[in-house]
C-alpha cells in the first residue's frame, strides 16, 4: 500500500489541535486496512519527522436522520500519531 493510500487526511479538531500542540500527538483519518507499521512509515516519510508512538481506533458511523429516512454515515480509522522530540508537522 502507498503512503498517499494509507493517509487519507489530517483530522483537525479543536482537540486534535490542543493535542498536537500540548504533548505533539496529531491525529489522522487513515486507511481502515492500514496497521500500525506502515502508518509509522507512511507518516515518516510524508512530513519528515521521526514517530515515537501509534495508537489507532476504529470509529463506527452514526444514524442520521433525513426526513422519514434513516441512513449511517461511513465508518472510519483514526490514528493518533506521538512524534519523538521536538519534532512537529505544519498542517497548515
């Protein structure tokens, strides 16, 4: 899998944000069959900096509401990346 496959988008939240910001944890909407390993490397490799630690966490789609119609949206994988040192990545 490529690196562009396995991270889909940075997810920024007011608190990913304080996270990232506090103790340099940032969290990124990837890949559902992506593992730990290969989001270390594909993070590694796309912005640069050196990753200490992978948490990641299946997040299951919500009932919606349209009128009298219910539908679910999409499930998703978050992955919540802890970099090493002073390193940090610019998201904006």
């Amino acid at each position: 899998m490529d690196e562009h496959n396995i991270v889909i988008r940075p997810l920024v939240t007011e608190q990913s944000m304080h996270l990232a910001g506090k103790i340099g944890a940032y969290s990124f909407v990837v890949n559902k069959q992506a593992n730990k390993v290969q989001i270390k490397r594909a993070i590694e490799n796309l912005y640069g900096v050196n990753v200490d630690r992978v948490r990641t966490m299946n997040r299951q789609g919500k009932w919606r509401r349209r009128g009298r119609s219910f539908g679910k949206t999409a499930s998703w994988k978050k992955a919540v990346v802890y970099l090493k040192g002073e390193d940090h990545i610019d998201l904006f």
